[in-house]
C-alpha cells in the first residue's frame, strides 16, 4: 500500500520538517516569535505621549489664566477711568480717588492717575498668580477725547 505524502514537501501528513531535533533558539528565532520582539515599547510611547499632553495642558491652562488677567484690567481700567471722568469737576485728588475706590472693587491698583482738561488718563494693574497686567484707560467728554 502506497503512503500519502504532500505533494509539495514530499512528507507525511503531520510530520516535523527535517533539521536537527533540539536545536536551541537563536536571537533571530525568539524575535520572530509572536509578542517578543517588543520589549515594551508600548508602555514607553504611551508614557512619552501622556507626558507631552500633560505639558501642553498646564501652557494652555497657563496662557487661558494670563488672557483673562489682562482682560479683568482693561475692565477695571475702563471703569476706574469713567468714574475719574465722572469726578472731575471736583478736582484731581477727588477724581483720582473714585477711581482707586473702582479700581480696588475689582482687586486692581490704579499706578497712575491724571485728570487734565475734564478728561481722565490712568493706568491700571491687576496681578493674579504670577501674571500681572497694566493696561492704560482714557475717559471725559466726547468732545475733549480725541
């Protein structure tokens, strides 16, 4: 009786291929080998990018924070400046006044005020964390301000 052999091997079904029997793996073989060439890469990119997303999160948060300090002193700038204008009549000091009263409401410091002409020019700070802001405000008459 004949044996049936595959025709493209010439061997038997379910036989091992030819070559010696217990030949220890070599670097080569154990790379090839589903799941251990990696080494852990995975772990490695995977902390790399968290690290990086964590970086761009604490700019974004810093630079949001920074936005919003100058945003409250241009604020408190423009009504410090309006109540100054509205104090005129009465004088400097008393102008000037009114707008530190405004200002100090919206945790800012007025760092310069002038009233000339019933038109009020001063210059406002605000610090929050370790951002500060000063923006500069004008106000009076729409006649004076040019």
């Amino acid at each position: 009786m004949r044996s049936r052999t595959d025709r493209r091997s010439g061997r038997l079904p379910g036989s091992l291929p030819p070559g010696p029997p217990d030949r220890p793996p070599t670097d080569r073989s154990a790379a090839r080998r589903p799941g251990r060439g990696d080494g852990g890469s995975a772990t490695v990119w995977a902390a790399v990018c968290g690290v990086v997303l964590c970086v761009l999160a604490v700019a974004v948060l810093g630079l949001g924070q920074a936005v919003v300090v100058r945003h409250r002193a241009g604020a408190a700038a423009d009504a410090a400046a309006l109540a100054a204008a509205d104090h005129a009549l009465w004088g400097d000091a008393r102008a000037c006044a009114a707008a530190r009263e405004v200002a100090a409401a919206q945790r800012a410091r007025v760092v310069r005020c002038r009233v000339r002409d019933l038109v009020a020019d001063l210059t406002v700070r605000v610090r929050a964390g370790p951002y500060a802001a000063g923006v500069r405000a004008r106000a009076g008459p729409a006649a004076a301000v040019r």
